[in-house]
C-alpha cells in the first residue's frame, strides 16, 4: 500500500437569502469563470470549520458579518472540473452590516436575484446548488459523466 493518500481542494459557497432572493456576485479579474455570476465562496484555510469559513468569506466578499445561529450547510456537492473538489453551501438570512462590494478587484456586480429567476451566466454547480438548496442536507455529484 502506498503511502500517499489522495487529497483534494475543499471550499465553502455562501447562498446569503432574502425570502426567494439570493444575493449574486459576477466574478472580475480573477483568472476563473471572469463575467459569470456566483454567491461569495472561498477555500477553507485549513484547522477552520465550515461555518467559520462561510463567516470569513462573506466578511471579505460582502463586507458584512454572518452570526453562525443563523447560517446552517445545506448541501454537499461532489465536483470534478479541472480537478476534484467538495464544496460546502451554506445558507444564511441574517447578517449584520449592510452589503458592499468589499472586493472590487475581484468583483464587478452584486444583485439580488430571484432563485426562479436567474440571469444566464451563474456558474454551472453554483446554479444547480440554489436549484437544489431547501430544507435539510441534500448532496450532489457534478461534472461527472458516466
């Protein structure tokens, strides 16, 4: 048996809701998926908790600070693209603070978009993640053919 071990990438995506609303950030300037619309996502850090990385990115991406009572995973997605990642989407309706684009470098646009009613351009997964965020833990695998 060999001693290493495969590993992979994991990242939290933050799905921050106003009744059936979500809140939307078209990527700029980043080297990925540059002029396509996702939610405020990022690598978790290592020795940091999901919820805690949800916390962080929002505060970076959105300029507003998540109360974790309030934010709860709700959905796994199992992804390959040009490598291999879980991605963690946690929901949140509170926060303190006022939205901002906190990122101007690395972000063009932040909208308010109705979940029935999304613009063309939202990142594949992420779109398949609101489609499939309600109640409870749901999982999904993505970009895998078989």
């Amino acid at each position: 048996m060999s001693g290493d071990r495969f590993t992979f990438l994991a990242a939290v995506h933050v799905l921050l809701m106003r009744g059936n609303k979500v809140l939307l950030l078209r990527r700029f300037n980043t080297g990925y998926e540059d002029g396509n619309y996702s939610v405020p996502a990022g690598h978790l850090d290592g020795d940091e908790q999901v919820i805690d990385a949800a916390i962080r990115e929002t505060r970076e991406e959105a300029g507003v600070e998540l109360d974790p009572v309030f934010s709860r995973v709700a959905g796994i997605m199992h992804r390959i693209s040009n490598d291999e990642r879980i991605d963690f989407f946690v929901v949140a309706e509170k926060w303190a603070g006022e939205i901002h684009n906190a990122e101007p470098h690395k972000c063009d646009d932040l909208c308010w978009f109705s979940t029935d009613n999304l613009p063309e351009n939202v990142v594949p997964y992420v779109r398949r993640a609101i489609e499939l965020t309600g109640d409870g833990v749901w999982f999904e695998s993505f970009g895998w053919e078989r």
